[in-house]
C-alpha cells in the first residue's frame, strides 16, 4: 500500500469521524452548531459520508484511483472553500443557488474564514496530494 492510499484511508477515517462528532451534544452550541460555527444538516453527513466511503474504496482499489479521488476530490472541495470565503456562500451544501452572494455585512470576516477553513485545508492538501505528492510516490516506485 502506497503512502497516497495511506492517505485515502486517513481521509476516510476523517469524514467518519466529522460525522460521528456532530452526534455529540458536547461540540454543539445552544443552537445545534458544531463548535458554534458549523450549521450541519442531514445532507452535510452525507457529503462528508460519501467523500469517506469514496477515498475509503479509493485507497482499496489502487494507487492511481487514490490520485485520481485526490485530484477530484481536492479541487471540489478547495473550490467549495474559496467560494464560501469569496461569496459567503459555498456550492456543495447548495448555498451559493438558495442564498446567493452574501455581503460581507451579514456574516463577519472571521467567521466567515472560520466557517471555510476546514474546506480550504482539506481541499487544499488533498490537491497538494493529487497533484504533488503523487508525482513523487510515482517516481519513487518507478525508480524501485
């Protein structure tokens, strides 16, 4: 198993657990938000879940399908950051087609950062893997 599978399979264990957390009164404000920022609903499990069961087969299946869920994934979820940082609104949970572009007056600035980070740094290193990463766990094998 490559280190880019070891990877998929350390995503994949994230998701379930970003599932499983939301599940704890203890990490939920008075008004059901995670951490007192993350308003999850049922569909957002299942995004998270979905993202987990796929890098979970990934990994399984191959090195190159778990580039290929690296690189995908990655650039969904990167895109889905900057455009929740950028707008106020992200398009995965649907956001950016129900609210549209929110004005920076309606949610403050750190918030707004803190609400997307987890997108931005999930996405972001899945991207540096993808796209990165893999090319130097390949030239490692290759030259093996």
């Amino acid at each position: 198993m490559t280190l880019i599978q070891k990877l998929a399979i350390f995503y994949a264990a994230m998701f379930f657990f970003v599932v499983g957390i939301g599940y704890v009164p203890a990490f939920n404000d008075a008004n059901g938000y995670l951490f007192g920022l993350f308003s999850l609903q049922w569909y957002d499990d299942l995004l998270h879940a979905f993202s987990g069961v796929w890098a979970l087969i990934a990994a399984f299946v191959s090195h190159r399908q778990s580039v290929l869920y690296f690189k995908l994934f990655g650039a969904i979820y990167l895109f889905d950051g900057v455009l929740g940082l950028v707008t106020g609104s992200g398009c995965l949970d649907g956001g950016i087609f129900i609210d549209g572009f929110r004005s920076f007056g309606d949610v403050e600035f750190p918030t707004r950062f803190f609400a997307n980070a987890p997108h931005l740094a999930i996405g972001g290193f899945a991207v540096f893997v993808g796209y990165w990463l893999s090319k130097r766990v390949h030239e490692k094998l290759a030259a093996a």
